[in-house]
C-alpha cells in the first residue's frame, strides 16, 4: 500500500509540473501589486526569470 501510495503522490507531482516557459511568462502575472510605473519592476521582473532560478529557493 505505501509502495502505491508513493507512486501515485510521485504521478501526481510530475503531472502538474508547469513547463519552464509558462513558468518564465508568469512570472510577471505573480507580481499584480507592484505598480506598472515601480522603479523596481524591470529588476523583479529579471530575478523572476533569471535562469537561475534565484526566486524558486
């Protein structure tokens, strides 16, 4: 039974991965409360998408 269970969890986990590059375009959806006209927009923007993944820590 856990041996099923830890499968399935496993399944689960894999299948509602988001691809990198939806990831990448929603980074800037994640941040609604910072005002288009922020002076720190750009650079939130950059760290979110930055390939190494500094935000996902």
């Amino acid at each position: 039974m856990k041996k099923l269970l830890t499968f399935v969890m496993i399944l689960g986990l894999t299948l509602t991965g988001v691809p990198a590059e939806n990831k990448r375009n929603a980074a800037a959806a994640l941040f609604t409360d910072v005002p288009d006209n922020a002076w720190y927009k750009k650079d939130l923007e950059y760290i979110a998408n930055d390939s190494r993944r500094i935000m996902e820590g």
